[in-house]
C-alpha cells in the first residue's frame, strides 16, 4: 500500500492549474451512453474513480480510449450489456449515473447498490422516485436493482431533498423521454449545469440548470459532441487551503470564481487574503487566522466535500470554530486523526468543535476517505516533523496527482510504495 510522506512548515509558493472536475466528469461519462455517435471530452481528470467509470462503460460493451493529454474518446455504438458488474459499482458510488441513461438509451438495467466512500448514508430512494414518476419500473432483489421502461414520458417531479446525482439522473433519463420534464427543488451545483451543457452540445434541450426548477424537453436522439470537463471546484479549493495553512502565497489558475464563493467567502472571514482575477484566485501571505463557524449545505452554501480540509485550517486558527455537517452523518472520522497531529476537536453528533492550536505535530496516520485525505496532508504540510499518511489510494479517487501539484509549489511529499 501507498504512503505519503510529508516535511511540514515549509510555506507553499508559486502558480498550479486545477484539473477537470471529478464531480462533474461521472456524470457526463455516465451520459454519453445516451448517444451512438463518438464522444469526445477534454479535461478529463486522471483519478481512480475515472478509471473505474470508464471500466465500467467498457464492460457494457463501449470503447473507452485515450486521446492527446486529458482527453477520452467515447465510442458507445458497441453498448450490449445492460448489467453492470457487481466488482465495479461496489467500488464506485457514480456509477449509479448511469441507470437514467441505460434506461433511456436500452429501457433496461440491473445494478448493485452503488460504493464509494463510508461517509454516511446516501439513499437511492430519489433517483427511483423521479425514474419512477417517468415511467420505470423497478424491483430490489438481494442488493440488485432492476429497471425496466417501455416507454419514458415527460412529467413534473419535486424532490424531497436537492439531490445532486438524482437530479443528474433524472435530467440525462429525461433528454430522451416524450414530452417535457420538470425537476423541481432540482439540485442547482455547477456541476448541474456542466452536464445540462454536456447535454445540451448533443442535441438535448434544457432549461434553468443552475436554479431549483429544471425544465427538459425530451428529443428523439442525441449526437456525439466534443466537450471540456468544468473545473474542479473542490480540488482548486483544497490547494487554496495549502496556502493559507502554510502561510504561503499560492495562484490557482483555470477555475471560475464563482464556483469558489463559499470557500472564499469564508477565508476573508478568517482574515486570510484573498485576490480574485477572471480565472484565477491567489491566496496572499498571512499573519494570523481567525476562527469561524461553517455549516455544510447544498450549493450555494458551503461544499461537505471541503469540510475535511476547513477542519485542518480551523486547527491552527485564534479562537474556536465550529463546523456543522448537514450533508452526510458520518463525515467527522478525519478528526481523530488530526487529533493525533495535536489537534483539539470534539465531535457531538453532526457538530464539530475546534479549539485553534499554535502548531501541530507530524505523525502516523490514515486516511479514512477521500476528503478525510486531503485534510491529513493539509495538516502535514503545516505540521512540525515527519508525517506518514497511509490509505491514500483515498486520496487518488479524487485528486489528480495531488503530491506532483503541492512538489511543484515547495512541498516536500513524496509518494512511497
């Protein structure tokens, strides 16, 4: 198994680029089952969890190639199957995305209940409510679920919570159905929207991507296009966070800013300075950082999935923070690991208590999931001594080359078989 290896307190400085969005990237690889005609995207992402969708596609019968640097060519002509094996879905909890577009694409699928990281309950029950309501049939036998529609037509559906990927579900199911379909309390991330262009670039009509009602009019038929994944969101914010808990001055390139308001909004809180250029965000040297409450919510509030890492910052803050997480239930397992590193947290249920520490301390630890990751090597970049993170195969499902981005900022983290 892989280790990080990481000196810590040496201040990070420099440009770095983020790569396409991971969150953004399965959903639209998922869709382009929707079409026969060849896809090809851009800015694909090198992660695991990447590589387990393309598998996936593969197996249904799909070509799956590399093009010239970050680029993928989809060819789903081939697609056959309708079942999706068992040893992929449990590794990956994304590929449940692909029962709207197998549905719509074939009118049939058989999937296991998805995997992906132990950070809490994710229900399925949404996208089956709103497959559903479009005319799918399903039925749950031993942890396989089987879908079958004749037929989808158009309808208005309310989702009971934002769901991100039942609303993508949902959306990539409706391009093709008769008549038009309305999501309403639709999920409104970036990530919506990257894929309601994904699909709109092929042909598919979609409306209000981005707000809580999206209106799809179904097409006949799909084509292939050519398309840039969106930047990584998360990832621009994790490498934002290197700086400020190093004390460095960092410039993110290739992002949007807007996507980032929640995360800069709150590093102004924390008196850590901020520049914002077109497609770029610089975090400036700082002197002290103050201690902030956050509370995670669907988009536009704060992302769960930057939570593990504001945890690290928090830790080396004057005064004492206060993270609530409504998202996932279980998201707090990073925290006994930092304590290791010296910091002080208590956790009450879905509230995380951190009282801010003048330094932590390297040491042995695990990363328990993807973000949970990111957190540890935030913490052993700033930390006094050696830390030794293990588990990062973690880490490698949704950062790309993480320790090849902080190496070329100043960081001394090493990758160790």
């Amino acid at each position: 198994m892989e280790t990080f290896h990481i000196k810590g307190q040496k201040p990070l400085y420099g440009t770095v680029a983020v790569s396409g969005s991971k969150n953004a990237a399965l959903p639209i690889l998922a869709a382009s089952l929707l079409t026969d005609k060849p896809v090809i995207l851009e800015r694909m992402p090198a992660l695991s969890d990447i590589k387990v969708m393309c598998d996936i596609l593969s197996a249904l019968g799909c070509s799956v190639a590399s093009g010239a640097e970050d680029t993928l060519i989809i060819e789903t002509a081939g697609l056959s199957r309708h079942k999706l094996p068992y040893d992929l879905t449990g590794r990956l909890r994304g590929s449940f995305l692909v029962m709207g577009p197998l549905l719509a694409r074939c009118g049939r699928v058989a999937i296991s209940l998805p995997g992906g990281c132990a950070i809490g309950a994710r229900p399925v029950d949404l996208h089956l409510k709103g497959l559903s309501a479009l005319g799918a049939t399903f039925k749950i036998t031993k942890g396989i679920i089987e879908g079958t529609a004749k037929k989808l037509v158009g309808t208005k559906i309310y989702l009971d919570f934002p769901s991100v990927g039942a609303t993508e579900n949902i959306m990539s199911a409706a391009v093709l159905a008769e008549g038009t379909t309305i999501i309403e309390n639709a999920a409104t991330e970036p990530e919506i929207v990257d894929l309601a262009n994904f699909l709109c670039s092929m042909g598919g009509r979609i409306l209000g991507a981005g707000s809580n009602t999206v209106k799809i009019i179904g097409v006949a038929g799909l084509t292939g296009t050519r398309y840039a994944i969106m930047p990584d969101r998360i990832e621009a914010g994790t490498l934002l966070t290197a700086a400020a808990i190093t004390g460095g001055q960092v410039t993110v390139t290739g992002i949007r800013p807007d996507t980032l308001k929640p995360i800069t909004a709150k590093f102004s809180e924390m008196n850590i300075p901020i520049t914002i250029q077109n497609n770029t965000v610089t975090v400036e040297p700082r002197k002290t950082m103050r201690a902030v409450d956050i509370k995670t919510l669907p988009f536009p509030g704060f992302p769960t999935d930057m939570q593990a890492p504001m945890t690290a910052l928090l830790s080396l803050s004057e005064g004492t923070g206060i993270i609530t997480e409504t998202v996932f239930e279980n998201r707090f397992m990073h925290t006994g690991e930092l304590c290791r590193m010296g910091a002080s947290i208590k956790v009450s249920g879905r509230n995380a208590v951190i009282e801010g520490k003048k330094s932590l301390s390297g040491a042995k630890v695990k990363a328990t999931d993807l973000r949970a990751g990111a957190a540890l090597v935030l913490a052993g970049l700033a930390a006094r001594g050696d830390t030794e993170i293990s588990d990062i195969y973690h880490i490698d499902r949704g950062y790309d080359a993480l320790e090849k981005k902080l190496q070329s900022l100043g960081a001394e983290i090493e990758r160790k078989p």
